[in-house]
C-alpha cells in the first residue's frame, strides 16, 4: 500500500492536524537547530559585510585626507 491510499482514507482533521502535530513532535529539535542555524549564519554574514564595509570605508578616509595634504 502505498502512503497516498492510507492517508486517503482518514478524516480530514487527521490529514492537517494531527499529522503534522506529530511531524513537529518528533522532528521539532531537529527543525528548530536547522532554523537557528539558518539565523545564526545570515547574522554572522551581516556582521561580516558590515565590518568589510566599515573598512573599506575607513581606508578610503584615511587615504583620502592623507593624498589630499600631500606632506607625508
């Protein structure tokens, strides 16, 4: 038998309650690490532009007032 017949023939209430009710029971640890996971990466990416983009910014300055007073 395959799944599609077994679940044809249950209650509705089973197919979009009760079902995925046990789905996240058993695999909610499982889907809250990847979750968190997924946040903490896209956070570090952030920091990481914000940073790369704080240097950037930063060397342009220092480059840019020091060309323009010429006496290093």
């Amino acid at each position: 038998m395959a799944v599609r017949e077994i679940v044809a023939g249950m209650p509705w209430w089973v197919k979009w309650i009760a079902l995925p009710v046990v789905v996240l029971v058993v695999f909610g640890g499982l889907i809250a690490s990847l979750v968190g996971l997924v946040i903490g990466l896209l956070f570090k990416a952030l920091v990481l532009v914000a940073l790369v983009g704080g240097l950037v910014y930063g060397v342009r300055k220092v480059t840019s007032s020091s060309s323009s007073r010429g006496d290093w």
